[in-house]
C-alpha cells in the first residue's frame, strides 16, 4: 500500500503512555477484563454492551471466545470516575502512527467529497491512539477488544498493537489489511452521522434477541461495505493499490467472520447468533463497496439475504 507520501491527519489523540489505572474498583489489571477468567465487570459490560452493536470486531471472540456477547438494548454511558488522560493531538512521529493518521486523512478526504456531492458537510471522528486501556464517552476501551468506534463522543478507538493479532492470530497481515479495519471504523462513523445508528438502536427495541442480532449483522456489512466504498475512491484518488492489498482486506474480513471466529472459539457455529456477519458475507460486501464505490450499493437493510 502507497501511503508514506500523502498527507497525515491532525484529528488525532495520542493517548500512548497514558494507560493509567481506569480500574473499576481494582477488578483486575490493565488489558483484560475485571471478574477473572472470561468475566465481565460491570465498566466491561458497558463498553461491550456498545462495541456489540457498533464496531466491526466482536470483541469477546477476539479475546478467545469465552464469553458469546448476545448484544441488543439501548447502550449506556458510564459516567467517567476520573477525566479521560492528557494526549498529545496532531501527528504521531512513529511510523505506525503515522500510517493510522494517513489513512485517516485519505478517509476525510474522500468522505468529505462523497458528502458534499449531495450538498452536505462531513465533520470528521477523532482517532484516539492508546495503549492498554483508556477511557471514552462509552465507558471504558482495553485493547483487548479491538478497535471500536464510540458514537457518544464520536471517535474511534485504536490500541495499534492490534495490528500485530490480526497478522499473528488471525493470519491477515499487511498494510491494507490494518487499513481496512480504520476504515471500517470511520463506516461506523459515517452511519452515525447519517442517522443509521440511532435508527437500527430504537428498531431494537421490544424485538426478539435473534433479530436484534439480524439487525446487527446489517450494520456491520454496510461498514464494510463503506470501507470498499472509502478502497475505490481513495485508489482512484490516489492511486494507493498495489499488487496484493485487495487480497489482505479479503484476508481480514474473512479472518473476523462471525463463522470462522465462533468455530475457532467453541468448536461450532451458530447462526443466530451471528452479530458482524459471516466470513463470506463480509468479503461480499467489503468488494461491493469496492467495485461500485456508491453509497447507495451499500443498503444491507433493503437487501432480502444480506
């Protein structure tokens, strides 16, 4: 992937070297979740309680499958026990924080392009840069559970050594791949500023967990779709493809699977429970965004088989 000439976003916080103790109540230490083996505390319980429906990583597969989040419900804003930690804003100077500020730069430019084609204003998410552990407006973020986008104070969420699972754990190394997962979160952001986020939480409401979930899934497609959309455009921008890329963003979206991440974690797959998407689903959606490079290709919610 060509990314080291372009331009890097200030929109960042870099938090690295902050990881405190955001403890609730000395239940457990930095990077995994308070209450022992595959426990939740009840800071953990907010936070997943909000990744579940809004990121595109299922945070209790990724840390081994021991807890099957079962999403749904109105999400919740812990209110913080000590202000979110000092971070530096502008551009990182090490070289993976440099490539995560580029590639939020090619999303707000491309963003803000697709936007003001139809007479609209596309403000920006903060990229929030940490190690460990942090906090945010929806409760408290460990690395552990990947990437995530917040919508109470809209920004994404990114402990970079995650990069490193998804190469070592997952099998999806490379450039392109990492840069996917961004933009999948930025499609997060996206849907919130269109107003799908609040929409599909209040459709949640008063239906069954099954198609609570359903709804879930089609969230988490059309990000990805968003991410292909983000692909096309940028490339065509800025001609940032090389041989390969494409590849690792397929790599990665098949990797995170709902499938492929339940059969690794227990040993069976259970449909109904799925939240993010099958493997093949994800890919599917990831090359339409890509090909098409439209926002309307991207509708799972009309679509009869998502």
């Amino acid at each position: 992937m060509r990314w080291e000439d372009y331009r890097r976003s200030d929109n960042v916080e870099d938090r690295r070297g902050d990881d405190g103790d955001y403890g609730q109540g000395g239940s457990g230490g930095p990077g995994g979740f308070p209450g022992g083996r595959g426990g939740l505390g009840i800071g953990g319980l907010i936070v997943v309680g909000l990744i579940a429906w809004a990121t595109g990583i299922n945070p209790a597969l990724l840390i081994g499958g021991l807890e099957m989040l079962q999403g749904g419900g109105a999400p919740q804003y812990q209110e913080q026990r000590r202000p979110p930690p000092s971070a530096s804003t502008g551009q990182p100077a090490d070289k993976q924080g440099q490539f995560a500020a580029t590639v939020l730069a090619q999303t707000e430019d491309v963003w803000a392009a697709i936007f003001r084609e139809k007479s609209r204003a596309y403000p920006p998410p903060r990229l929030v840069l940490y190690t460990r552990v942090t906090q945010s407006a929806c409760g408290l973020g460990q690395s552990a559970m990947g990437p995530f986008y917040c919508p109470g104070d809209r920004k994404v969420y990114l402990d970079l050594s995650f990069f490193n699972d998804l190469a070592r754990r997952f099998g999806a190394p490379g450039e392109f791949a990492a840069a996917y997962v961004i933009a999948h979160e930025v499609g997060h952001h996206v849907q919130n500023v269109l107003g799908v986020l609040p929409r599909v939480q209040q459709a949640k409401q008063g239906v069954s967990q099954g198609e609570a979930n359903a709804l879930s899934v089609r969230v988490e497609l059309q990000a990805d779709c968003y991410a292909g959309v983000w692909a096309h455009h940028a490339d065509s921008r800025f001609k940032i493809l090389e041989d390969g890329d494409i590849e690792q963003a397929l790599r990665a979206a098949s990797a995170i699977g709902d499938d492929r991440l339940q059969q690794q974690a227990q040993g069976r797959v259970v449909p109904d429970s799925f939240t993010h998407g099958s493997s093949k689903q994800r890919t599917a959606w990831f090359t339409r965004g890509l090909r098409s490079g439209e926002l309307a290709a991207c509708d799972t919610f009309q679509a009869q088989r998502p």
